[in-house]
C-alpha cells in the first residue's frame, strides 16, 4: 500500500527546535522527489523543501533556508524535516508529498508560542 505518514508535530517554545518525520511505505523514496508542504491557518499551502535523493539535491524556500533542513533514513525509508530557530510564522500543519506519485500525508501540526 502507498502511504506518506507524518508524526513529531507539537509545542514548541520561540527559537526552539523541532523534528518532524514522514515514514513512506509502498515504495522507496529514493526514486522520486519528495517535499515538505506546510499551511497556516487561513493561508495556502506552502512549499518549503524538497529532497531528490537519487541527485543528492535539496532545496529550501526562502521563509525556511538556513533553518530547516532534510535529513533522511534509507533503511527506515523515512524523510525527516529538522526544523530550527522556530517562530510564530511556521505554526502550520506539515505535509510530505511525492509529486511524480500523487500521494500526500495525511498531515501533522506545528504550533510554536511567542
């Protein structure tokens, strides 16, 4: 079965760090793009990172370069997105998506106080 889940979402205080994960099962996430969504509320959704594995290639929006990045787990077949130096502008639901395969996550809120 094709599935993207997302967990690590939560609370975070100002200025604090949080890890979210996208574990993929069904294929391996080593053939396609794959990229982190985020969306606020009452805004539209976001694109913010994207990992090609197979050409070792990141990339990262503006609102996010510098302090989140894409780590990965091949054996876990697990995308992870490390997130730092969080403000009030990155309370949003986050999203994993492998585009080439139309399949999205279900989704896992991030909430960071001031």
């Amino acid at each position: 079965q094709v599935q993207l889940v997302e967990s690590g979402g939560g609370l975070v205080q100002y200025r604090g760090s949080l890890r979210l994960s996208c574990a993929v099962s069904g294929f391996s996430y080593t053939l396609y793009p794959i990229q982190w969504h985020r969306q606020a509320p009452g805004k539209e959704r976001e694109l913010v990172a994207e990992l090609t594995a197979f050409s070792f290639t990141r990339k990262y929006s503006d609102s996010v370069s510098g302090r989140f990045t894409i780590p990965e787990d091949g054996a876990k077949n697990t995308v992870f997105l490390e997130m730092n130096s969080l403000i009030p502008d990155d309370t949003a639901t986050y999203y994993c998506l492998v585009p080439t395969r139309g399949v999205w996550g279900q989704g896992t809120a991030v909430t960071v106080s001031s």
